[in-house]
C-alpha cells in the first residue's frame, strides 16, 4: 500500500525495515499488487521507483496483524535500531517509525516509556552525548507540545519547572529554525490553571513559574509569549500569531490538535541529532490487517520526514 501511495501522493523514497515474508504475507492477504524486493539501504533508492523496497532486519515476524505476540518484540526493536544506524551512516535521512504495542515490548524487558526515550538512548549510543528528546504534534493547521505527557494530571504541577520550560523552549526554537526552516519561531506557552491562574486567584504556576521561565527564554533570544488562557489559545485567529503551542499538560496539547487535524497529525520528536516522524494514533489492533484503516497519518509523517531533511 506504501508503494502505491507513492504515485498519488508523491511521497519521498524511502524503505521498509522488516521481515520481507511478513511485507508479502500481509500484502497477500490484503490483495495488494505491490511488487517487493529486499535490498541493502544504499541500495534503496534505485528501487523505489518500481517496487517497494525491504531491507530484511533478520527477524522473521511469526505474529498476525492484529494479534500481536511478544515473540515479535525482538523484531519491532531491531527494526528501530537499524533505522537510527542508518541515519548515523547516512544511509537514510530520517526515521518514521510506526506505532508499537509497548503493553508487548515490556513483556519482553522493554526498559523504556516508549519510543522518544528508547530513541534518545539509541542518538547517545550513534551519535555520543545526551539528548532531551521532546514531542510534538505537527499539522498545516497547528503544531503543539505537552511540556508534560504521561503522567498523572496531579503530578503535573511537581514536574512542571522552569528548568523544564526552559530547556523545552530552547530545543523547540533551535528545531524549528533547524529543521521546519522558520526563520524566527513563535512560542507561545498555555497556563496551567483555569484562566491562567487569573492573577494568582486559581493558582500561582503561572506567576511563579512559567511566566519567569519565559522571560528567561526572552532573554536567551527566543521569541516566547505567555503564558495564556488553554481555553482561548486555539482559536483561527490565536493560532495564527505563533508557530507552535507549547503547554502544561498532555491533553491540553493533544486535544485541539486531534480535534482539528485528527486524520494528518504528525508525531515529531525534536532535539535528536536526526529526524523522526511517526503516524499520531495508536495500533488499532482492532481494524489491523482488515484495509480499512486510514493511512493519511503515515503518508503525512513521510512527506514532513522528507521536507524538514
């Protein structure tokens, strides 16, 4: 399916790494007419333009889609760190990963919260030194990131600090001017109380922490406003003065922008040392392997893997 997509959506080349029987398998019970051939990745490219290529991991995938088998875990993880060798070898320009079933990686001694973090291990492993990996969420009509995200809302208000703020801010900026090519990004940062704590009547985050972090990202020459009202922030006109919404918790980022653009949001980790895209849903276990899953989200995280490289 990735293949055909290629001429209706002009998609960048790009490889597949996995067990080339599963690719085949999978396409034949979807009755897909995709030719496959497995490849090296410095031999990709050439191929891209007739089939679709597979560079094999050496894991063969024993599990169905939709039912997925903890045997898998060791291929899932290979796939991802054959993907961030390439980057470092300059085999390939970016990553775009797609969803994993952590419930299933831990099974098998997955040590990690998820993708960003095993990610940033792998960026320290390649590319040496420490990485703050952050999240965004991009779409043409908005892009966000969770200062915080998956932690229980009543641990927010501890984990939010300035240093936090600051150091998000930074790698933000520096990712946006780097990679998206916005000259001078706007950052605009959301309260974390009703009303943005309303002067200290509901709250004192913003005063005693947000708003210094700001004036302190003012001071490192980014362009920073804030912090403002959740409720009121994105809106067509409010979306229009910034470049991207960073806020306090997890669902007042992801809200909007899934309400907005739910089918062509992209997942994008910023301050690795390469790019990383990703679909912004789930495993869908429940529709996988039936064709009816809608692939806009994917063909989007490729087409913005291959524009910010």
């Amino acid at each position: 399916m990735a293949y055909v997509a290629h001429h209706s959506c002009d998609l960048p080349p790009f490889f597949l790494l996995s067990d080339p029987a599963f690719i085949a398998r999978t396409a034949a019970n979807l009755a897909l007419e995709i030719q496959i051939e497995t490849t090296t990745a410095a031999h990709a490219g050439d191929i891209f333009s007739r089939a679709l290529p597979v560079v094999d991991t050496g894991s063969n995938v024993v599990g169905v889609p939709g039912s997925p088998d903890p045997a898998d875990a060791p291929s899932t993880l290979s796939s991802i760190e054959r993907a961030v060798e390439c980057v470092a070898k300059g085999e390939a320009r970016a990553v775009v990963t797609n969803p994993i079933a952590k419930s299933i990686l831990y099974k098998a001694g997955f040590k990690h919260p998820g993708h960003t973090e095993f990610l940033a291990e792998l960026a320290h492993r390649h590319y040496g030194g420490d990485y703050g990996a952050v999240m965004m969420l991009w779409s043409q009509e908005l892009a966000v990131v969770p200062l915080t995200i998956h932690i229980p809302l009543g641990d927010v208000a501890k984990q939010l600090t300035r240093e936090l703020i600051i150091e998000t801010g930074e790698i933000v900026a520096h990712d946006l001017a780097a990679r998206f090519h916005i000259a001078k990004p706007r950052l605009a940062f959301a309260g974390l109380n009703p009303h943005a704590g309303e002067d200290g009547a509901i709250g004192r985050e913003e005063i005693d922490v947000i708003a210094p972090a700001i004036m302190e990202l003012r001071a490192r020459g980014v362009i920073a406003s804030g912090p403002f009202p959740a409720d009121t922030m994105f809106h067509k006109a409010a979306r229009a003065k910034y470049d991207v919404a960073l806020c306090p918790t997890h669902d007042q980022a992801l809200i909007p922008i899934k309400t907005l653009a739910f089918e062509r949001g992209v997942n994008v980790t910023l301050g690795l040392p390469f790019v990383r895209t990703s679909p912004d849903h789930g495993t869908a276990f429940d529709i996988a392997g039936k064709g009816v899953a809608d692939p806009t989200s994917l063909i989007e995280a490729i087409k913005l893997a291959g524009r910010t490289t």
